[in-house]
C-alpha cells in the first residue's frame, strides 16, 4: 500500500513539475498569456468534447438498457448471456462510468490537439478576397471549413460509438437475437438503432455539401503540372453535381431511417441506404471517370485552360509571387569592347569572396581563442557601415562550446562554463595576402568597427544545455594572458531557484537531482534554459513557422539575434500546395540540419513573412514584431494571442538596418517559380516553359544550390542593394534560363521585390553546373588545383556568384586550400569567367583584369600590402627592399610544406633588414628612428610578425 501510494505520488510530482516549469519560463520570459491561452483552450476542448462524447455513449448504453425486453427468448443464445448478465449485474453503473469516462478521455485528448483549428475559427478575419468558383472569402476556407470538418469528424466517431455500445447493450439483453428463432430485433431496438444510423446517414450528407466546398483546396496529381490544388474540369462538371445530388439522396435516406420510430421496419431504410451506396459508386465514381476519358482527354488543353488559369492566380497571390517581374534578358553582351566593362563591375556588384558556408574553421582557428568557444559550421552575412559605406560582412559569434572545457563535470558544464564571448566580423570582398579574412571585429574582448556593445553570449545557436548563473558560483567570463576572469550574471533572464519548489520541479523535469541539494546553488541562483533562438521564437509564438537560419546583428550595445518568422495555411483555395521540408532543402541543409526549417513535414500553399522576432543574446529577450500589416492569418493570431506582437513601428531604425529578406521564404518562392513564372495557361499545360533549381556545382551532395545574399545591381536599378540571388536552368538541361534576385534591404521601397532575368531559349548561356565543369576541364586550371590539391592538402571551393553585367552574365567562385599543417581554408585562388573568357588568379581584381583585357592595371594595391614605400635615403630604400625579399621568402617557405627551417632563416633576415633600415633612418631624421620610414618598415614587420608569425606559433606550439 505504501508503496503504490509512493509511486502515485511521485507521479503526480512528475507531471506537477513539467506543468509549473513550463508555467515558470513563460513567465521569466513574460509571455505568460500564451502559456495561459493555450492551455484553457486545450482544456476547454477536453473537457466539453470529452464530456459530449461520454455523455453520448453513455445516455445511448443506459437507453439500450432501459429498452431491453422484460422477458429474454429461452434459447441456448440467450442462456449463454445469462452468465455475463449475471456477472456484470452488480457492476453496472461502476461499468457505465469506466466506459464513459474511458472514451470521454479518448476523445477529449483528441479534441485538444485542435486548439489551434478552434482559435483560428473563433478570431478567423476576412481575407476580402473571393474564391472563383464559390465565390466565398478565403477566410472560410482557412479558419472555418477546417473547423466544420473536425466537427463532422467527431460527429462520425461519436455516431459510431453509440451505435457500437448501443447494439452491443442490446445484444447483451436480449434486444438483438443472431441465432434465436423469431424476430431479429425488439421494436425498441429496431427504433433506437435506425435512429443512429439515421444519424450517420445525415452526418453523411453533410459531408457530401462540405465536400462541395472542399474541392477548391483538394489536393490532386494532374499528368500535366503535376502537384494540383483546385477544382478542374471534371470536378466543376462531374464532382460538383454528384456531390449535390448525393446531398440530396443522404437527406432522403436519413428521413427513412427516422421514419423507423413509426414504422417499426427496415425495409425502406436498407433501400435507401443500398440506393445511396450505388449512387455513391455510380455518380460519384463512374460519371466523373467516364466524363474524364471521354470529355476531357481528347481536348485536355482546352477543356482545363480555364481552371489552369485560376490555379495560376490563386497559386501566385499565395505565395508572393504575382508581382515578380519577369523580363528578357540577352545573355550576350552589348558592349564590344570589354576593357570598358573592367570598370562597371565594381559598380554593379561587390562581388564576395568570403564564403561564410567555407570559412568557419578559419574564424575558429584564427579567432576562437580559448577551446571552450566555437563558431557554427555555417556563418551569416549581413552589412555593417565602414568609412561611410555599408559593405557586405561574414559574421559569427564566439559561442560556449561544451566539447572544448578542460575538465567535464556538472560544475564546469553548467556553473562555470555559461557563455559564449564577442563578436567576430571580416569584409566579406576581401582577404589579406596569405587568404585568410581581414577581421574588422576580432580578438577576445571584441575590438574593431562595432564600438561598445555587450559582449557576453548566453544565448545562441550552440547553446543548447541548461546552466545555474547568478549564485555563489562564479562563471568563466574569458581569459587573458595575465589571469582568468570571473563573471556572474546581472541579466534578469531565467528562473528563480530560491523556492525549494522550483529545485525540486527542475530536479525532475531535467532528471538532476544535484539541482535539489548542490551547495552551488543559492542566493540569487536562476536557470537558463531553451537558450536557442529558434526554440524561444518557436516556445512563445507555437502558431509561428521559423526561418532555418537565425542570423546575428549588433544593434544599440546589444548582440541581437534576428529571427524570421511565417504565417502559413494549406486552406487557400486553388493555390497548389508544397512541403516545406522539401522545397527549402539544399546543399547546406544537407550537411547542417540545424539550418532546415521548423515543421519539415508542414504541407501548405499559404505563406507569408509576417513577423520578425529578435532574441537578445545576453538577456534572451524575445520580441515579436509585426512585419506584413496585411496578412489576415497574422491579425487572426494577435486576436487570439493580444499584446504578443509589438507593432512594425516598434522597430528600430538602427534594427531595420539588419533585417534582410528571408531565405527560406525565397527558397520555396522559388521553387514555385519553376512553374508559375508563366501567366498563360496554355504554356503551364503545354510545360515547354518549366525551369529547376541546379543542383550546388561546389558540393557533391546532389542537393539544390542555396540562394546567396550579394549587394548587387539588377539592370534597371540605379545603386546597388543587399540582394538574395539564385539561378534557373531549364527542366533536365544544365544551360541557364533565367536568374532571380530580391531586394533584401527593408530600407528601400523595393523591399520584396522580385527580379527574373528570363534568358532567350533560341540561346545556350552556360549555366552554373557548366562553368564550373569549364573551370575544371581547362588545363591551365587543371594544373594549378593538382598542385594546390598535392600533398595532404585539400581544395575547396565556396559560393559560385553570378551576377548580370551589361547584357551578359559574370560568374565569380574563391578557390581555398586547405593545407596539411594548417587545418582550416585559405583564399588561394579566385576563379571568373564571363562569355568565355576565364581567369583563374590569386585575387579577384587580377582575375577580372585579365577577364577583360585589362593590361597593367592602375588600380590601388590591396590593404595589406607589403610594398616598400618611397624613401630619400639610399640605405633605408636598399634595406626595405631587402626586408621585403625577405618577406616574400618567408611567405614561399610557409607555402612549401611548409618548410621551418626556410621560414626561420627568412624571419631572421627580415629583422636584420629592419634593424639596418631602422638605424639609417635615425640618423637621416635624428628622431631616434620613431618618424618617416621607421612607420613603414614597423608596419611591415608587424604585418611579418602578426600575419606570416602566427602561423608558426599556432602550428608548432
């Protein structure tokens, strides 16, 4: 006894705990009302339809009972339910309540998991646009057809349930014979059962009128678009009527089964039924195929053109994409002398170097500092101003990364080690002269062109494990070369582990027990839990799909991380639906699963970026902010859920400053634009016109090339602008047929904007997979990547960028090496190529200068340079010149193998060469070698010391 007692106690503690510590975090993070909504609306469901569906079974049991014969038929049938009758006698009502209560459970679970479908039905708004064949808003489709069919569902299960216990009582008393001589069935019976069925039959019916309306968002495989969303010719002249029709029979039938009560027979009934049932087989089934195979397929073209035409519509205004502006584009040229081109490119792109999918483990060698910081396997791009002027930047935070702490235990994994450290930030159109970035926020703490900003990280994407900050325990906050420094957390984030309560609830929900009794916790001591972006956003707004990529950004001292969010529905009718595990897939969610989007499996043909949400990376705030003030599936949710989503003037112009179009949405707008770039109809079906995504050329894995955000200028445009681009091929051909981009920067009044540059079909312009094949088959080329590949090197390839110039297209791809020695990638090469002429160089400048012809380019050299400057003093010129051999000598040793003992040799040259041309130098100016040329040769030493150096000590030590 005490033991059963002790079990059921504790687990009712267990389910205690994980209701009052989801109760404590939507408090912590005071969004309390949604946790509070959701849940009286998932218990209201339980109990009312729990309730209706025992009381329905139940009044149904307790009838059949009631209408049992006073006097059971002595058969051998009959004395067989005696024994059963006997023994349930004393157990009636206890019976009645364990089967009422069991299917009222049943059913109430059921019915709460249509939380969302009910409030969508009772805050629902008008979508004040009209279907074209039913001519009712949008807004039934979306937020009450699903809401009738749930009810007409239950209806069905609770019609079949009665009916199941109802004949199962009658059976048990008497009122239904199988084997007894006489009647089959007691008049009560008789009645009490065709009354159920003379339910099911109208519930039926009612099927039949919903189906009607259902056509318009029927999902179907049509031979000549495939995936289809709509009514066609054969359901608006076929299905349509014999639903109607069936409507009609269903009513009728239904009456004769009521008609029982007084006739006290099944004849008329059962003929009705059989009668519906043929029907259902001949009007519903045999008419619809027969007007296919003999009104539709000899004139397929003509007879769907008309509800083709409005798939193409509805298909296009769901997704976004019927203002996308498709225009002819040549391919070719216009311009026949290309060294003019030399100067046009820069002001038509800045082409990006940076991959941020390649050079993750560059920033984590570089940069990652201490072995418990980490960078994602993915970094992000955004733009950021420098000298006046934004500039694309690869950016990623130096997040906590549990792998890497010197010693494993409870204490360092959640008291001690507790958060990530700074920012980390490089130009995305430049890498200094040995390949790597050129960092424009480094180092621990952060220095660079970000200014002040809080630097700790307690939320991010790796930090996925619960930590005890705020205690007596100090945290890890980073380490110098002096001393490690200690922190404790200020922020007001997390839960409380004063109460003993909470330890105990936490204890269980994270299966902890030290929680309950570690000295480590006390005073002050809060957990932080749920600390990814993308499962906060999720958490406070359930009704939300989210962006696979939540991107950082610096906004006001603050690390922010910026999280898209969609509204969707698969109730828009005759929009065709997709899966969004599908279409967003690509080559980088192939290798990163963390990228793909929430709810892959989530089929729908409604989608709208309506909400940005931030997340403070230190305090883990989340925000939610309205950002598409049309979207009526949006106002239908801030009715449900008010005072969740701040408005869009909430938004900060220095926030607005890094939002960007998002990728996931532009991943299944283009997807669709495969097929619904056309607007005839007769083109759709004919398919001449259908595109695809090409498969990534830089990556093996068979997957669609991700989209890539580039500041560009489409023609038209007068300035470049922060832009999302990817190409089209022709459907199973490698030539390219168009290229989309769409303007990111919500600045500008073309935010959302799509672009499509339509190529001619009667011209063959190569398309990624092609030039990417032409950069491997020319033998030049070939040579360089086998004696970059030699050794135990590895050569990789990063974003192939295309970008239009004049009439035709630019490809542009960086080439990195990663090396034996040196485990993370370099820029070595950058390969471009525009109409057939390649180049294949060490920087991008040199690549397009000789792509156009450009002899002996004029243009300034690069930061970072190691060119002697001018000088008077004949000794200080010969001494740079030597140190710069000297340089150059070192850099060629790291090359080869690299060769130390070289390196060395070449080091020590270099500071002879210094010393010598800093000692001339003092004594031409008198300044004790602090002025003049001394700069310059320090500058190149440092540039020896910190660029060429550090490789020695970051490898050998």
């Amino acid at each position: 006894m005490t033991l059963g007692v002790l079990a059921v106690l504790g687990m009712a503690f267990t389910m205690f705990a994980g209701f009052w510590t989801d109760w404590l975090w939507y408090r912590s993070v005071h969004y309390s009302s949604v946790f509070t909504t959701t849940l009286s609306t998932k218990i209201g469901l339980f109990f009312v339809f729990g309730l209706l569906m025992a009381v329905a079974v139940g009044l149904n049991i307790w009838l059949a009972h009631r209408l049992r014969p006073p006097l059971s038929a002595m058969s051998m049938e009959q004395q067989s339910l005696d024994r059963y009758r006997m023994a349930i006698a004393p157990y009636k009502k206890w019976l009645l309540l364990a089967v009422t209560a069991l299917v009222g459970l049943i059913a109430g679970a059921s019915a709460s998991s249509q939380w969302r479908t009910w409030l969508m039905w009772v805050n629902g708004v008008p979508f004040h646009q009209k279907d074209p064949q039913f001519h009712l808003d949008v807004s039934f489709y979306a937020f009450d057809l699903p809401w009738y069919r749930f009810l007409l569902g239950f209806g069905f299960a609770a019609a079949i349930l009665c009916l199941i216990a109802a004949a199962l009582t009658h059976y048990l008393y008497g009122g239904l014979r199988v084997t007894s001589p006489g009647a089959r069935a007691t008049a009560a019976a008789t009645g009490h059962l065709s009354v159920l069925l003379g339910i099911f039959v109208a519930l039926k019916a009612v099927a039949y009128w919903l189906d009607r309306y259902g056509l318009a968002v029927k999902s179907s495989d049509f031979k000549a678009t495939g995936n289809w969303t709509g009514l066609r010719y054969v359901d608006a002249n076929a299905y349509l009527p014999a639903k109607t029709i069936l409507f009609c029979i269903a009513v009728i039938c239904a009456l004769l089964f009521f008609a029982t009560l007084w006739r006290r027979t099944w004849q008329l009934p059962v003929i009705g039924f059989g009668l519906m049932v043929l029907s259902a087989i001949l009007i519903g089934g045999l008419y619809p195929a027969i007007v296919q195979k003999f009104q539709v397929q000899p004139n397929e073209q003509a007879k769907e053109a008309p509800y083709v035409q409005k798939n193409l519509k509805a298909t296009r205004e769901a997704y976004g994409i019927d203002q996308a502006k498709v225009t002819e584009y040549p391919g070719k040229s216009t311009t026949s002398d290309k060294t003019k081109l030399r100067d046009q490119v820069d002001a038509t792109a800045s082409i990006r170097i940076m991959d941020p999918n390649v050079v993750s483990p560059t920033f984590q060698q570089l940069q990652q500092i201490k072995a418990y910081y980490g960078f994602p396997t993915n970094l992000d791009v955004d733009r950021y101003p420098k000298d006046g002027k934004e500039q694309d930047t690869v950016i990623g935070l130096r997040e906590l990364n549990l792998d890497g702490i010197p010693k494993n235990n409870w204490i360092n994994d959640h008291f001690r080690y507790t958060h990530g450290f700074g920012v980390v930030a490089a130009k995305g159109t430049e890498a200094d002269s040995e390949g790597r970035p050129v960092f424009t926020e480094k180092n621990l703490p952060s220095q660079g062109d970000l200014g002040t900003y809080e630097q700790r990280i307690y939320y991010g994407e790796k930090t996925t494990t619960y930590s005890i900050v705020g205690g007596p325990q100090k945290e890890v906050d980073y380490s110098d070369n002096e001393r490690e420094m200690t922190t404790s957390y200020q922020g007001k984030s997390g839960v409380d582990l004063d109460n003993p309560v909470n330890r105990a609830a936490y204890a269980v929900a994270f299966n902890e027990p030290q929680i309950l009794y570690s000295g480590a916790i006390g005073k002050g001591s809060r957990i932080l839990y749920n600390r990814t972006p993308k499962e906060r956003v999720e958490a406070v707004a359930p009704w939300l799909t989210i962006d696979g990529d939540a991107y950082p950004a610096v906004v006001n001292g603050r690390i922010q991380w910026i999280v898209d969010a969609y509204t969707t529905s698969n109730g828009y009718p005759y929009a065709s639906r997709t899966t969004l595990g599908d279409t967003t897939a690509d080559s980088l969610t192939a290798t990163n699963n963390s990228r793909a989007v929430v709810a892959q499996q989530n089929q729908v043909n409604y989608i709208r970026n309506s909400v940005k949400a931030t997340v403070d990376a230190y305090t883990g705030e989340v925000k939610l902010y309205q950002w598409d003030t049309q979207d009526p599936v949006l106002k239908t949710w801030m009715k449900a859920f008010p005072d969740t989503v701040e408005p869009r003037s909430a938004i900060s112009p220095q926030l607005m400053d890094h939002l960007r179009y998002p990728q996931d949405l532009f991943k299944v707008q283009r997807e669709l634009l495969t097929r619904y770039h056309v607007t005839d109809a007769q083109t759709f079906l004919t398919g001449s016109e259908v595109w695809e995504v090409p498969d990534d050329p830089t990556n093996n894995s068979g997957s669609a090339v991700p989209p890539y955000y580039l500041s560009m200028k489409m023609p038209g445009q007068s300035a470049q602008a922060f832009s999302l681009t990817t190409t089209f091929t022709p459907n199973g051909r490698d030539n390219l047929s168009a290229f989309m981009a769409v303007d990111s920067d919500p600045r500008t009044s073309d935010y959302g904007k799509i672009r499509v540059l339509k190529l001619p079909t009667n011209t063959t312009v190569d398309g990624p997979k092609q030039v990417q094949s032409q950069f491997n088959s020319e033998s030049a080329i070939a040579e360089t990547i086998s004696l970059l590949s030699r050794g135990h090197s590895k050569v990789e390839y990063g974003n192939l960028l295309t970008v239009p110039l004049d009439g035709g297209l630019l490809y542009a791809e960086p080439v990195y090496v990663r090396g034996g020695s040196l485990k993370y990638p370099l820029l070595r090469k950058v390969l471009v190529t525009y109409e057939g002429r390649t180049a294949f160089k060490d920087t991008l400048d040199e690549a397009l200068d000789e792509v156009f012809g450009v002899k002996g380019s004029t243009r300034p050299p690069e930061t970072g340079g190691t060119t002697p400057p001018s000088t008077g003093n004949p000794t200080v010129k010969q001494a740079l010149e030597d140190a710069q051999k000297a340089f150059d000598a070192g850099q060629q040793a790291l090359k080869n193998g690299p060769d130390w003992d070289a390196y060395a040799k070449a080091q020590k040259d270099l500071q002879d060469a210094l010393k010598r041309a800093d000692a001339a130098q003092s004594k031409t100016d008198g300044t004790g070698g602090k002025n003049g040329d001394k700069n310059a040769g320090k500058s190149s030493a440092e540039n020896s010391d910190k660029s060429a150096g550090r490789n020695s000590d970051e490898n050998q030590s």
